[in-house]
C-alpha cells in the first residue's frame, strides 16, 4: 500500500525510462561496435584483395615463367643432345667439352647400348656403368628416343641435376646434364615461395600460405608446414568457395583473423592465398572500439541518469506540495483522496474506516490570537496524534481544522472506538500555545466503510455529516454514522424544496395555517387565536413545526417563508372582520431572524396594508430564547411594533433565562407561560408550583398571562383560580383548520 507517496511508483516512472534508455543506447553502442567491427574487417578484407591482386600476377608470371624455362631447357637439352648425335665418327671426349661450353650445360656423356659411358665432358666418369633401378637404366629399358627428366641428385656427385636423353640408332645414347643450381638461378627470382616471403614483410600480416586444390601447403612462410594438408573443415569450405573472404576465428583456443583470395591462371583456379592478420593488432582495435563504445554509453547514461535524477527530486518536491501539507508535513486531503479510494477497494479482504477529527474551537483561537498562533497548535496537534496512534495508520490532514485517520484491518466497532478514545484523550491536555496553553476541543465521526464501490468523497459527506449530528449539548465528542442520518439529510433536502415551492407559491397544498383559539376565563369568550403553521409533504407526510422552521433558519429561507405565514395568517384576520369579529386578536409567531431584518416593520406595514387589516386585531409571539444575546436591538424592534398597534406576547415563558427584572423592561403586553408549568399542576402539590407566583408577578407588572398547553379540567380550576387571564390548549380547542375556525366561534357563542 502507497504509505509513503515519494518513495512509491514514482522512483518507478524514472527507473523504467532509465531502464528502457540504457537497453536502447545498449542495443545501439552493440551495433554501433559491431558496424565498426565489421568495419575493420571490411578493411581487411579489401587489404587482403589488393595485396592478392598485386602478387597474384607476379604468381602467374612466376608460374608462367618457369613453364617457359623448364621447357626452354628441356629444348636446349634436346639441342644439345642431337648436336653430339651428329658429331658421329669425330667424338671425342675433347669434342664433348667443346660442346657443352657452346650449349652452356654441365655435362655430356655418351653411353654404349649396355650404358657404360664411353666418352664424357667429365673424363671421370667414363666407364661409369648404369645399374638396375637406375634413371639411366630406366631409359634404357623404356623404348623412349628422347627424355627429359625432372630435376634428380646425381648418384655420384651428389649435385643436382636436370638430366635429358637422346638415343642414337644403334642404341647408344646420349646424356645432357644442367646443373639444377642454375636453373635455379635462373628461376628463383619467380618461385612463390618468394612471393610469398614479400607479402609476410607487410606490417599486419604474420602468416601466409598457397594452397592449392587439395588443400595442400605448397608454399608458405613457414617451410615446415609446406606439403601439409589442411584439414580444418571451416578453412577447407573457405578455399572452396573461391571467394574473397575474411572470417575471425579461433584456433587453438587463439583468436585469428584470416583472409582468402583465390588465384586463377586461365580461369584456372589454381589455389587460394590464405593469410593469417596479426590478432593482436585487430583485436587492440576491437578493444578500443568496445572500449570507447562502452564509454560513450556509460557518460550518455550519466548524462541521462543525471538528468533523470533531477526531474525526479524535482517530482518529488512537487509531490511533496501536492500531496502534503506544508504546516503539518502530513499527507493532504489530494493524497487522502488517492490513498483511500485504494484502500477501499480492498475492503472484501479487510475492513476500513476512517475517523474524521474536527477541532470545533479553532476559528475561534484564529480570530482571538492570529493564524501563525493557530498554526502553531495545529502542527503540535499532528505531532501529538501521530505519536498515539498505531504506525500503520495513515493521518491526514484533511482541510483547516479537520483531520481523517485511516483505521485498517480493526476487528470491530469497540476497537475504533478504543481509538477515538485514545484520541480525544490527546486533546485532554492543553497544547502549548507560547503566551498560553490552550485547550482544544474536537468531535470524531466515524465512518465503516461498507460497500467497496463507495466513492471517497462520498465516504468524507458521510462522515461530515455525522460530525453535524453529534450533540454537543450533551457534551457527546464521538459519533458513528449510520445510514438514518443520510435518510435525515434527504429528508432536509425535500423540506427545503418544498418551502421554497410553497414561498414562491407553486406548492398550495403541502402548507397551510391552523388557528387555535384562546379562551378569555374573566368573560368566558374566545377573545382570539394562535396561528401555526402546519406542513403536509406528500413523499413525508406530516412534518412538524420546530422541524421545519429550525430548517428554514438554518437554510436561511425563513424571512420568506415568515412573510408567506402573515400573509395568510392576515387573510384570516381580514375574514374574521369581515364576519363582524372585529375584536379578536390573531398571533403569529416569528422568528428571531425576521424580527432582526432591517426591512422587517416595513414588510409587516405592507402586509397589513394589503390585507386591509387593523394593526389591533395582530399580535407577536417571541421566545424568550431569542432576547438572550440582541435584547437591545430585540427590545428596540418590539417598541417599534408596539408603535404600530400590534400586540406582543413573550412566549414560552418559565423555559429560557429571562428574569422579572428584565421583563419589567420589555416592551411585551402578555406572557404565555409554557405547557411545562401548566402540565405540573396534575403532578405537583399546590405549594410547590410556581405557576401561581409567576401569575401574579406576571400581573404585577401589568401584563396579560396566557396559560399553553391547558388539557385538563383541573388545570383549569387551578388556573381560574388563581386569576390567569385566558386559556389555550386542546381541553378548549385544538388549532383548527380556517373554516372549522371560524365555525368554532360561532358554536361558542
Ligand atoms: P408554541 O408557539 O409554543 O406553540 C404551541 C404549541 O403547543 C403548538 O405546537 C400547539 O399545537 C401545541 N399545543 C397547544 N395546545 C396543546 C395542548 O393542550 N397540549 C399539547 N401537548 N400541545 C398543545 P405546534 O403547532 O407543533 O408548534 C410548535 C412550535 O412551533 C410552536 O410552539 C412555535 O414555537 C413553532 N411554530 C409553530 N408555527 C409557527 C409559525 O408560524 N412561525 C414560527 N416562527 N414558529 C412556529
Ligand atoms: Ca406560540
Ligand atoms: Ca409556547
């Protein structure tokens, strides 16, 4: 779980891009190396094609050549061989000398039909004889005229020799011998061995062989491998191919660069020139190249690893403003807002709830001692709540003065409880606020996560709106919100539409005014009504005053709705004139809101005047509760009422705070005791009430009394006699309905 948001998936976002450009760069310095390998190979290659281009025809002309001498020599043997056939009856050894000296060869010898020499240029071998398995025997035997052998060691001299043969009619024969020491001078200069041996003197090049057809060594630059046959398959498939090639292998377990170029003389292929590179020198290339490779990919990414690094700590900076909060250092409510939508949807595997902390004096402490003061008590908040609660339990701070911890895995609804406890006890000791130590007081909504498709800001209503359902006149500090709550909002929500249907005058049906009359005991007549507001909502059904009026003043829509009720409640004043009740009196109640409207004794003349009605036949009912704080302003307004000839009756009186002192000096004409005093009387004992002493007060200060709530006989005598001036409750009549109103008045009379 993402408990911490800087070291989560972000150092992921860098090291995946990191990742991917190192294998991307890899991929390419890889190839990159091995272009320029093949490069240097390439080189090679064309290296190995010029130098073989350049031998390959001094190879042929060489080839060329020694055709031409072998064959030149084999002619000139033969010349000189048949020259001596003609010497005939002349010859001598002398003559013979003189012969060989004019053809420039080494030797002549004439051999009988039996092959002993009988004459020669070299008088010791005369009489030499020819022995089986001897070449001079062999061309005896074979029925050959002429031979030119192949180059041979004489048998005596141990020198050697290119011998040739002529035979004469009678069979003797004529033998010519050159000197191979000759020939060899004479051709040496052409041999590919050479050839060879100049190539070798290039600087790279450690290594070279002709080989020829069969994959034999003819010539090389290490003799002792001349006339080996190659048999590494890879070589043999190479020299097959007839192609120019350079391959890298390894022999030997020792890397090798070789190279091919096929000779062909005639198109003729006549072997392949194979070279063995320096490995060293190619490979320190290699290195290089890799090296520097690897190098360049390395500073690219440190350069990129760099620059990563720094778009990372600079994320993480703008994490840290985005996701905590900068006073607190706690996650913010954009964090809480990710963290629990996650945490939620593992709510199958564990259960979740959270706890929402709301400090209820803290707008207050802002206002008294400045914001860097009430910052300073908000940070030792954080601390302090972070020090008690479990370290796997994440704590946000979720807006000015509220904070949400998130309670995972709990076992029921005793161990959140436990910890809201643990909680509030952190708020038990004052925090330290500097010039003063300061108590802050707080109230928690709990909330179960139930469904784990809840949304979080559905999760964050529903908590805040069990916050605004705590009591805090019963001191209650810890509250769990349960599904009523939610129905009591919706409830709320169709009550403040239907008002504001019913003020604008869509709705006609949903509300309406009842009248309950007032009983005069000294005259025993109705002497007038109250008129209450009744509200019928279809989906809802019957909804009770306090209900809806508290609503209307939370909603701020009461002024409208209070206009709507005199409006009407006026329409019944004007009926009752109009029916000759010209001397009863009609109260409507009103809220503490619309009596400290500026606009509000304006609106009431308006009123009265489009209603045609006289101020006399209205009178006010104010509660007691709203003088506590505006009495002034509040008792200013009432004189100006007065003013006008409306009537004002101070009602539920006994209940609130107001004392006969300051009644003496409100500007009202009648008390209204409350139902609680005139419920007592079936209860309490006589001495013991109150009400008897509230009447009389009441009366000593020249106001009129009503008695509320008067259900039954006996509280009637009670309150007859003890002088109360008029009755209301359900014992004379329950608030009826305008006709059952005016019908009432009627069968009283
Ligand atoms: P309230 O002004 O003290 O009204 C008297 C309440 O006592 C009325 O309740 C009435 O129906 C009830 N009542 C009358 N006789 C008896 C009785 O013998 N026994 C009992 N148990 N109750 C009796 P209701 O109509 O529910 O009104 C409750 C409160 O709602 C009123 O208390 C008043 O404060 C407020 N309210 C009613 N109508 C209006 C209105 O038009 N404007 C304003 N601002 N407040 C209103
Ligand atoms: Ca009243
Ligand atoms: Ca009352």
């Amino acid at each position: 779980m993402i408990k911490n948001k800087s070291n989560y998936k972000d150092v992921k976002f860098f090291l995946i891009p990191f990742v991917v450009l190192f294998m991307l760069f890899g991929i390419l310095t890889y190839f990159n190396v091995q272009t320029r390998i093949n490069e240097i190979l390439k080189i090679t290659e064309e290296s190995t094609v010029t130098i073989a281009d350049s031998y390959a025809d001094a190879l042929l002309n060489s080839k060329e050549a020694s055709a031409i001498v072998t064959h030149l020599l084999d002619e000139k043997i033969l010349v000189a061989s048949k020259a001596v056939l003609l010497l005939d009856d002349t010859i001598s050894n002398l003559s013979l000398i003189d012969l060989a000296e004019r053809f420039q060869v080494d030797q002549i010898n004439l051999y009988n039909a039996q092959g002993e020499i009988i004459y020669s240029s070299e008088k010791q071998y005369i009489g030499w004889q020819a022995y089986e398995g001897h070449p001079v025997n062999d061309f005896i035997k074979s029925n050959k005229d002429t031979l030119v052998e192949d180059i041979r060691q004489d048998t005596e001299n141990k020198k050697f020799y290119k011998y040739g043969y002529v035979k004469r009619r009678d069979n003797t024969f004529v033998q010519i011998g050159v000197l191979a020491e000759n020939i060899h001078s004479f051709t040496s200069k052409l041999e590919i061995q050479q050839i060879i041996e100049k190539i070798i003197t290039k600087d790279d090049i450690k290594q070279v062989f002709f080989i020829d057809q069969n994959f034999k060594i003819i010539a090389s630059t290490t003799p002792e491998q001349d006339g080996i046959l190659i048999e590494n398959p890879s070589i043999r498939d190479s020299i097959e191919n007839m192609q120019t090639d350079v391959e890298r292998r390894t022999i030997n377990g020792e890397e090798q660069l070789n190279s091919y170029a096929p000779v062909f003389y005639n198109n003729e292929w006549l072997g392949t020139l194979f070279f063995v590179w320096d490995a060293d020198l190619y490979e320190s290339d290699i290195q290089n190249i890799i090296f520097y490779g690897v190098f360049e990919l390395l500073l690219l990414m440190l350069v990129i690893g760099a620059i990563l690094n720094f778009a990372y700590k600079k994320n993480q900076s703008n994490i840290k403003i985005a996701y905590y909060d900068t006073l607190t250092e706690l996650p913010n409510a954009a964090y809480l807002d990710e963290y629990l939508s996650e945490v939620v949807k593992k709510c199958k595997k564990q259960k979740v709830a959270i706890l929402l902390i709301n400090c209820t004096n803290f707008k207050t402490l802002n206002i008294t001692y400045g914001f860097k003061y009430g910052d300073m008590i908000l940070k030792q908040i954080a601390n302090s709540v972070k020090n008690e609660i479990p370290s796997d339990n994440m704590f946000f701070r979720f807006n000015a003065d509220r904070f949400v911890l998130v309670v995972e895995d709990y076992k029921d609804q005793e161990a959140l409880l436990s910890l809201a406890q643990k909680l509030i006890d952190v708020f038990r000791n004052p925090f330290d606020g500097g010039i003063r130590h300061e108590y802050v007081n707080v109230e928690i909504a709990v909330f179960e996560v139930q469904s784990c498709n809840i949304k979080v800001d559905k999760i964050l209503q529903d908590a805040t709106l069990a916050l605004n359902n705590i009591n805090s006149s019963f001191h209650e500090q810890i509250i769990f919100f349960d599904q009523n709550m939610e129905v009591d909002v919706r409830k709320k929500d169709i009550i403040e539409t239907t008002i504001r249907a019913i003020i604008s005058g869509e709705d006609k049906k949903s509300f309406h005014l009842e009248y309950q009359p007032k009983l005069d005991m000294k005259a025993n007549r109705i002497m007038g009504f109250e008129a209450l507001a009744r509200m019928n909502i279809d989906s809802l059904g019957f909804i009770s005053p306090p209900e809806f009026i508290e609503l209307a003043e939370k909603r701020s829509i009461i002024y409208e709705l209070g206009n709507h009720i005199m409006k009407e409640a006026f329409g019944f004043i004007s009926a009752l004139k109009n029916n000759g009740y010209e001397d009863l009196t009609v109260a409507v109640n009103l809220s503490a809101i619309q009596l400290l409207r500026d606009e509000f004794i304006d609106d009431v003349n308006e009123l009265i005047k489009e209603a045609g009605i006289q101020p006399s036949m209205l009178e006010f009912e104010i509660t007691e509760s709203i003088l506590l704080d505006n009495f002034e302003i509040i008792n200013n307004k009432l004189n100006d009422i007065k003013k006008l000839g409306i009537a004002i009756a101070l009602d539920d009186f006994g209940t609130g705070y107001s004392s006969f002192a300051r009644l003496r000096e409100l500007k009202v004409d009648t008390v209204k005791i409350d139902q609680y005093f005139i419920s007592k009387i079936s209860e309490l004992d006589n001495r013991d009430l109150l009400t008897a002493d509230i009447i009389s007060m009441s009366h000593k200060l020249g106001l009129h009394v009503v008695a509320e709530g008067v259900e039954k006989r006996e509280h009637k005598e009670y309150l007859d006699e003890y002088q109360c001036d008029i009755l209301q409750g359900y014992l004379i009549s329950k608030p009826l309905k305008y006709d059952k109103a005016l019908e009432f008045l009627s069968v009283f009379k």
